[in-house]
C-alpha cells in the first residue's frame, strides 16, 4: 500500500463514495453512521440531523472522524484505496439545499439530482463541516499476470 498525496486525495474524494462518520460516546464504543458527502476546499461537507444520535454526539463532542474507504476486485486485479480524516466538526447555519443538490449529483449523477432532490430538504437537517486536524489514506493496485 501506497500513501495518498494530498492531490490524490482530493480526486478521489470528488466521486460518488459514501463514507462512514465515526463519533465517540463516554457510556460504549463510537457510533459510526454511513454518510453522503462533499469534500470541498479541504473540508467535509455533511448534510444530517441535529437531533439524530451521532448530530447530538457531535454537538457534544465537537469531533468526529469520517472514513471513506473503496474496494475494486474483480479476481486477477484489485484496486483499494481510504481515506480517514479527524477533527472538529460543527453545524452551521447554511442553507443545506445547495450542498443536498451538490451531493446528490456527485452521488447519483447530475442528470439526475432533480429527481433526488425534488422539493425542500426535511427541516430538521442541517449543514455540518468537519475541518481535518489530520487526513491520511492508502492506495493499492495489483493484477495477476
């Protein structure tokens, strides 16, 4: 396994990959949540609910670690590649219709986010960012002959 540039992090971030948001809790072990996403300007790009557990986790905490991870084997070749970064996270107050279209036509295609996206997003969602304090990942490829 190979580490991943800081170059070659952000292309991979920019596909359609869910990833798995991690926040810890003082009683048992992390709550850990698959997510869509956006990775914009260094920083994840969350669309979730306040009151959900991890929102109200998060709140508390005021961190979280996000994981995307990717796996292509076909066999005779594999390619694997993650992603983990760690760090704050907050809500905002932005409006999070913009980054629901944006995520859904980074998810599902841009031809079809209207469909994904007809209609206001739920009102109890909200736009959280997470700003990596740390950001790593490995990259794998291999082929039989």
């Amino acid at each position: 396994m190979l580490p991943l540039t800081t170059d070659r992090i952000e292309e991979l971030l920019e596909g359609p990959h869910q990833a798995v948001l991690s926040v810890s809790r003082n009683d048992r072990g992390p709550v850990a949540v698959p997510m869509s996403y956006r990775f914009v300007d260094g920083r994840f790009v969350i669309v979730t609910s306040p009151t959900s557990l991890h929102g109200r986790l998060m709140a508390r905490t005021g961190r979280a670690t996000i994981t995307v991870q990717f796996e292509d084997c076909d066999g005779r070749s594999t390619h694997q590649w993650y992603v983990m970064a760690e760090g704050p996270i907050e809500f905002t107050d932005e409006d999070p219709t913009p980054h629901v279209y944006a995520i859904m036509a980074k998810d599902r295609g841009a031809e079809n986010a209207d469909a994904w996206t007809a209609g206001p997003p739920p009102s109890e969602v909200e736009v959280a960012v997470l700003t990596p304090s740390r950001i790593s990942g490995y990259e794998y490829r291999d082929a039989l002959d």
